[in-house]
C-alpha cells in the first residue's frame, strides 16, 4: 500500500491541490486559489520526473504507472499551469473566477485517471471527472451562446458516455474481470470485442473529436471563454487519446481495430481542414484545426503493438501539439475571435506575429519545427506497422492544412483599405497572455531542434 501510494504521489498531490483551492475559493481568495493550484501543479510535474523510466501498476492493476502515464503528467500539468495563466488574463475580477481554476484542475485530474487507466471502470471515473468540468467551464460566460453550446456538449456527453457504459459491460461480462490488462482473453470472442471497442471509440472519440463525434466542439470552443477554449483543445484530448492506447495496447488484434482507427484518422484529418478552410472565426477555426490534429493522433494509436515507434511518436507529437496549440489561442486571445482583427497586425505586433506565424507553421507540419518532427515520427510509425497509404493520405492532409493556417497568416500581413493600420488592430494583450505565448514558441522550438538533432544522431 504504501508503496501504490509513493507511485501515486503526483496524482495525491493533484487532488489534494483540488481540495485546497476549493477552500480558497470559499473563502473568496481566487488570487490565493490560482498560487496554490499552479504550486500544486509545478510540484505534481517534479514528483513526475522520477517514476518516468517505471513500468508497474498500482491497487491491484486498476491503475498503470508507465511510459503514457508518466508523460501524460509531464505534458498536462505545465499545460494546466499555462491555461490557468490565460484565465486569469481573461476571467479575473470575475465573480466566481475562483471556481473556474478548481475546475481546470479538477478536470486535469480527470485527464490523468484516464491516462493511466488500468481498469474500464476507471475509463469511465476519468470521463465523468474531465467531463462535468468542461460542461461548467463551457457554460462560464453565461449567455446564449454559451449556454447553447454547454447544453449540447452535455446532451452529446450523455449519450456517448452511456454507449461506451453499455459497450464495456460486454467486455466485463465476457472476461469476468475490468482489468484492461485481462482483455487479451477476447481473442477468442472477436465479436464481444468489437462491440466494446465500438463503445470505447465512441466514448472516448468524442471527448477527443473525432469524426463523426466531433459536433459539439467548434460551438462549446466558441462559446466558452478562449482561455477555455484553448485548454479543452489540449488537456482532455491528450488525455483520452491516452486512455485509448492504454485500451488498444491489450486489445486483440484479431477484432480489426488498427484499420477501424486508420479510416477514422482520414475521416478525421480531411473533414477537420475542409471545415476549416470556411470559417471567419479563428477560434471556429482553430477548433476544427483541433479535429484534423486528432487524426494525426491516430496515426500512433494504429501502430501500436505494430511499432516500436508507436509511444515514442505520440509522446513527442503530443507535447509539441500542447505547445503550439496553446500559443495559438494565446495570441488570439490577445488580438480577437474573427480573421478581421488580424488585418495588419503584422505591423504593429511584430514579435507575437511571428510567434503566431510558427505555431501555424508548426501546425501544419513545416521542419524544423515542433510539429514537423511530431508528425514525422507519427509517418514513420504509421509505415512501419504496415499503414503507409494512411501516411501518404496525412502527408496530403498537412499539404491541405498549409492553406487553413494561411487564412490567419494572409491578413496579419496586409493592410486594411479603409483605415490605418493602428485602427483596424485592437491590442487586448496582457503580461499574462504574452508570457504564455512566449513559452509556448521556445517549447516548440525547443521541441523541434532537441528532436532533429536526436533524429540526426541516431540516423548517423
């Protein structure tokens, strides 16, 4: 016991931050409930670096400390830390902004259980945790918009949650246990197999927005507060594209779920940026650029077991996808929501523009940024387990994503006809929202350089 304990420290450290900034948050001291929780969250990541190289599990396997885990926490929590700091940007001096930092951690916490979930019925702890979070978080601004999107996102929660419910319950029922790890006892019930695993695609699948899941994200991102926004693109995706590979890695592969998760990646990928290619809204935008990264995602999932490439690349693409998305919604959240509060802004915020130019870039996939080597080892793997059409297909897509992210980047740099340069840009920027931007771009190109220069040394 005390031993599951010591490996759960991070995670006991996550909770008990939720716990204390819940007081704070009574107690009316947001101010204080956003030191504690980013303390908190800094100390769980430290508490992380330790058991990164472990491989066990804890209370009786229902609960996995490995590899995905480990740097599920390494990338999450920094990201939780920095979406806290957009918040606060945005929210402060609100009435309940307090409450709104509780549940970006409580939600968090929520993503970890789902990363490291051993068990199905953790599957459905870490959904419930991430989701009833999100709904509030959705839900802040309390307008029509807002309230519209929220309720839609609950209403397509409950349905898809019920499903997967009612998919897993043939797994416990077939096998006898709710270990993951027991799932390998349905190579020979190929059919109980696929009807939970349709249950898992469609619970999971929605929190990470793949198509056909995917509706209720472009509005709850519109909706909800861009701060907020920018966390659901990262955290809780990352997340749950996590848990699925910790379902897939046991799973036979006897029930065809690489090629079932190869034509939802296409599915996902090409809908994602022909939706995106249409929208005014950036946060629209960005939001249906979320739905076309989950594909790339995918591109991992199908090799696992298949590659030796297959953790690796999710690892490294999920934490320059973490980077680059949230200094994109950063620099959003300091010019504006739609395309025509970008017009020239490439005049008269120079440094930002750059920096939204390489998260852009690094987007769509341009070496030697953070992004290029994420999406190149995700390729690698795809071909090595045998899916090279579906790299070639991604490979396409990222040539189509060029022209979503071009959208943004064309207006930053021209002129407005009918006014000056310094009346069609609004500055809504903050120390805040600048400090977030700028660690975002030296983490993706920290991320780009540290992994060409490791990808050089091991091609010598």
């Amino acid at each position: 016991m005390a031993n599951d304990l010591a490996l759960l420290s991070p995670e006991l450290i996550v909770l008990l931050t939720v716990v204390l900034a819940l007081v704070a948050e009574m107690l009316r001291r947001p101010l204080i409930a956003l030191i504690v929780i980013v303390a908190g969250l800094l100390l769980a990541t430290g508490l992380t670096l330790p058991l990164l190289n472990v491989d066990s599990s804890v209370f009786s396997g229902t609960y996995r400390i490995d590899i995905i885990s480990g740097w599920a926490k390494i990338i999450l929590l920094p990201a939780t830390v920095l979406s806290l700091l957009l918040a606060r940007a945005e929210l402060g001096g609100s009435d309940r902004e307090g409450s709104v930092y509780v549940l970006l951690c409580l939600v968090s916490l929520g993503a970890l259980v789902l990363s490291g979930a051993g068990d199905i019925m953790l599957l459905v702890l870490g959904i419930v945790l991430s989701g009833l979070g999100s709904f509030a978080l959705v839900a802040y601004p309390r307008d029509d918009k807002a309230t519209e999107a929220a309720m839609k996102f609950f209403v397509f929660a409950s349905v898809t949650g019920a499903i997967m419910i009612f998919g897993l319950s043939y797994w416990f029922g077939a096998t006898g246990s709710t270990l993951i790890s027991d799932l390998s006892g349905l190579e020979n019930a190929p059919v109980i197999a696929v009807v939970g695993l349709v249950g898992v695609i469609v619970g999971l699948g929605y929190k990470v927005s793949l198509v056909p899941f995917h509706f209720w994200a472009p509005d709850a991102y519109d909706g909800a507060p861009i701060s907020v926004a920018a966390y659901m693109s990262v955290v809780p995706k990352i997340g749950s594209i996590f848990a699925i590979v910790q379902v897939v890695r046991d799973l036979p592969l006897n029930t065809g779920w690489p090629m079932v998760f190869a034509v939802i990646a296409v599915l996902t990928m090409s809908y994602g940026y022909l939706a995106a290619l249409v929208q005014k809204n950036v946060v629209r935008l960005l939001a249906y650029s979320s739905i076309a990264q989950a594909g790339y995602f995918l591109l991992g999932i199908v090799a696992v077991g298949l590659s030796p490439l297959a953790f690796e690349s999710l690892i490294v693409f999920a934490a320059a996808y973490a980077a680059m998305n949230l200094g994109a919604f950063a620099v959003v959240q300091s010019k504006g929501r739609m395309l025509k509060d970008f017009i020239a802004t490439g005049r008269t915020s120079i440094i930002a523009s750059v920096a939204m130019v390489i998260f852009l870039l690094s987007l769509a996939g341009i070496p030697p940024l953070a992004g290029f080597v994420g999406k190149f080892l995700l390729f690698g793997a795809a071909i090595d387990a045998g899916f090279t059409w579906l790299a070639v297909i991604a490979i396409l897509n990222s040539v189509l994503s060029l022209a979503v992210y071009l959208r943004i980047v064309i207006p930053m740099y021209q002129l407005d006809d009918t006014t000056s340069t310094l009346e069609t840009v609004t500055h809504n920027s903050t120390p805040l929202i600048s400090l977030v931007w700028i660690f975002a771009l030296i983490f993706t190109l920290l991320i780009g350089l540290a992994a060409q220069t490791l990808l050089g040394t091991i091609a010598g």
